[in-house]
C-alpha cells in the first residue's frame, strides 16, 4: 500500500511521485510506500495552513475543544486498529500499543482539548498610576512539529494537540521509519471535523522533508522530539530566523537504588525502567547505580528477572521485547555492545541477537545488562536507545549524585530510597528535568516535561505547551 500526505484534508501523492519503503521490523520486509516528500510538498502544506489559519485562529475555545476531544474519542474507538498499526509499524509489542501508545495519543487530544478552555492570561493594576496591564496569549501562526520513531502516535499527538488547540495551523513531519499511525490519524481528523488546512501531514526523511520545514521563512515555531546531534541542526537553521525552539533531545538517564528503598518495587521497576519498548524510549533509566551493601544482591535478582523476558513477535501476548525498530539500529546497538566489552565491561546477560522461528528477518535482541567499573565508558555516556543497561556500585550519597550528573546529558533521574532528607537533597542538586522518586514514568499531563543540558530547550506538557504555541501581547490602558 501507499501512505500519503494529507493536505488541506485530502490524501494526496508527493509532488515528485518519489517513494521511500517501509519495513516491518518483525519480519524485515517491506509492506508499504511512504513520500519521499520535497519542499514543494510541504510549501503546499504551508500555503495550506496559512490559509486555513485567519478562521481557526478566531474560532472560540469550545469549538476546538469539541474537536480535539471527537478526535480523542475517535482514537478511543479505534483503539485496536490503531495499535495493531503501531506494533506492526514500529515492533513493539501489541500489548503495549494497545494498553499505553493509543490510549495516551488519545489523551493527549482530550487533555488539552479540556485545557485550553482553562488557560487565562495576566491582568495587573498600576495602582496610583490609572492604568491597567493585561496581557494576550495569541497563536503564532503556523508551525512545524517534527516527532521521532520511538512513540509515534504518542508523541506525534503531544506536540500536535496544544499546537491546534492554541489556535495555530500545523506542518507535521512524523519520522520515515514509523509513519502508518500519522497517516491514519487523518482519516480521524476529517471524520472529527477538523477543518481543511489546520492539520497537515508531510511524510519523508528529516534531511530533506524535515529540512524544509525548518527552513522554511513563515514557519515561525518548530517543535522536535529527537536526537542531540539532529536537535543542535535545527537551532542551528532555525536560530538565526528567529523562530521559537522546543527540543526534547537525548537522554542517558541514571537510576540510583539505595539499601533502603522497598526492594521488591524497586527491582520490578527498574525492569521496566531499563527494557520497556525495547530500551527505546528517552526516559529509560540506561545507567544503574545501586548502593554497595545490596550491589551483589541485586546484580543476581535483576539479571535473573531479566533472563525471565520473553523475546518474541509482537503480536505475541506473552511477548515482553518485541523487534527493534530497524535494522541499522539494531547494528548500533550491538555495536555499542562490542565497545563496552572492548573497555572492560562484563556481560552479564544477554548480548546477541534473538532468531524468532518464522520470522527469522526480524530486528530481534536480547535484553542485555553490563557492569562496568567507570561512569567514563563510552557505554554510559552515550546514549545507546535499545535494551541495554549498566550496572555499578557507589559507596556515599556525594558519589552517587557525582555519577548521576558525570553526564553531557540531564532529562530524567530514578532515585529509590525511603529517606526523606536524601529525598530533598537529590531532587534539587539532580541536573535533570524530571526527578522520579520510587516510581518511574509516572506521568501527569499537566506537568512541565523536558531537559537540562544536552537533552534540549523548553519544556512540553500543561500550559507550558500553550505558553510555547503562543505569543504574549502585553496591553497596558491609561485610564
């Protein structure tokens, strides 16, 4: 089949009729066609927001609100379509498409279809000096969002949904290698009765269609979700032309288990915390530090729970690691394997790719756990995106936080321990923007998510989303 654009609300093919494949990772063969979109496919994205921009940016908040919510419900009810594409697409396990991927994508339309009828602006009174200051929260106009592979619906729909309920035109790239939820989310919006032109959908490679988007003069806020090194480009194009920058970029992310914590939590935890979506996700807890007088145990306890995951074809219920994403990812990850051997780690499971009887071209590998004796190994501080983890032991509070911030990157930080002083202290001196304490992906969409240092600029979620997606206008008014 084909995937095509979706333009001013219609499905159409790339202007140059040039295609990119589409493989199953489960399997390795190709069983679709993508765009291979240009900049005249998405200057006809453009012109196409920009017209539809005038009237969507002046429609009240209860009508966007009942669209994105209809989208929201419309994603509810097609909940297994959806997931079954996304598993098949992606490789992920069908449990996990079903249970988090959709069901999220759809809050994400209902969450902040509810909360742009709550979001106000500021009124101050200059008392003494008759005057009165209020200030206007306008959408930008159109604006591009670029989502990456690794939850793609999920965090398609994260960036899309404050976009249009802030009253801005959107130009949306999802990434080549998972396409297919983006393509049918069309269908969704024109049966919701988004209007022409608000939502559109250009499908191609980040250094062509991508590109385009971000170069592009008139679009004047670019959203992206993705690696460090793509990240840096984009400010790099974009910075100059003045445009608003969120990035959501790389993550190595430390978790720090101490005596004290509730062990059985924690060990259940952080097994999910290293492998869930095959490691893939930004969030993973890919750096292990656990206090020396339960290092032994753990290292046992874990490497045993972890033998116990089952690798296998997604649509498999009993599956807990599905395929990778590609096969070039695939070869990375093993190749960042191989350099931690060759600097001394210790293989402690895993390791080697998994052959599936019948699918024997699929993108399979073992869940794969390394103890290392340096936080200086390139396998700690480069990020690897699959199911991979290191294990270390640190003796005092001060060496495991000097571990946890020895890193160019600071998105998110697992601490486990039941003292509440340590609580406090490593929450504030963390260098992460997220701090989970004996919990892990505990999300509340109302929250400021995003990173410190190299894991981006901005943060995303709540009505930190709506402030990105508009402009404020102070009006001050002499009376």
């Amino acid at each position: 089949m084909n995937i095509q654009n979706y333009i001013n609300g219609e499905f159409v093919n790339p202007v140059s009729n040039n295609w990119l494949d589409n493989y199953n990772p489960s399997n390795g063969e190709v069983y679709s066609q993508i765009p291979n979109s240009s900049s005249e496919d998405v200057a006809n994205a453009y012109k196409s927001a920009a017209e539809a921009f005038p009237k969507w940016s002046n429609s009240t908040l209860e009508e966007r609100s009942r669209i994105l919510i209809k989208i929201s419900e419309l994603l509810e009810s097609n909940l297994e379509r959806f997931a079954m594409a996304e598993s098949k697409d992606n490789g992920k396990p069908l449990s996990l498409a079903r249970e988090i991927d959709i069901p999220r994508a759809a809050s994400n339309f209902r969450f902040f279809g509810n909360a742009i009828t709550q979001f106000a602006s500021e009124s101050h009174e200059s008392v003494g000096l008759n005057a009165v200051n209020f200030t206007l929260r306008q959408p930008i106009g159109v604006v591009g969002c670029i989502s990456p592979w690794n939850l793609p619906l999920y965090l398609f729909t994260w960036k899309i949904a404050p976009a249009i309920a802030a009253g801005n035109c959107v130009v949306a790239k999802p990434s080549e290698v998972t396409p297919m939820t983006a393509y049918l989310l069309g269908e969704i919006c024109t049966e919701a009765g988004l209007p022409k032109g608000v939502l559109n959908i250009v499908h191609g490679l980040g250094t062509t269609t991508g590109q385009a988007i971000v170069e592009h003069p008139n679009i004047k806020a670019i959203s992206f979700t993705g690696g460090t090194e793509t990240g840096a480009h984009i400010a790099r194009v974009a910075a100059p032309m003045f445009k608003k920058l969120s990035l959501e970029l790389g993550g190595k992310n430390p978790n720090i288990i101490f005596a004290d914590c509730d062990y059985e939590n924690m060990l259940a935890t952080t097994v999910r915390s290293s492998f869930a979506n095959q490691g893939q996700i930004c969030l993973c807890g890919s750096r292990i530090f656990v206090e020396e007088a339960i290092f032994e145990k753990f290292k046992k306890d874990f490497v045993q729970k972890v033998k116990q995951l089952k690798v296998g074809h997604p649509s498999d219920k009993n599956t807990n690691i599905g395929a990778l994403v590609s096969k070039s990812h695939l070869e990375k990850v093993e190749n960042y394997v191989k350099i931690a051997e060759d600097e001394g780690g210790k293989i402690l499971c895993g390791g080697l790719e998994v052959t599936i009887e019948g699918f024997e071209n699929g993108y399979y590998m073992q869940p794969t756990i390394i103890e290392i004796e340096t936080n200086q190994c390139r396998i700690n501080q480069e990020e690897v995106f699959g199911p991979v983890v290191t294990i270390m032991s640190f003796k005092t509070d001060e060496e495991a936080l000097q571990l946890a911030n020895d890193v160019k990157y600071g998105l998110s930080a697992t601490l486990w321990t039941n003292n509440l002083n340590r609580t406090m202290q490593f929450s504030k001196q963390l260098q992460t923007g997220i701090v989970w304490v004996n919990t892990w992906m505990l999300r509340d969409l109302r929250t400021p998510f995003g990173g410190a240092k190299e894991s981006g600029v901005g943060r995303e979620g709540g009505f930190e989303a709506l402030r990105f997606f508009t402009e404020p206008k102070n009006v001050c008014i002499k009376y």
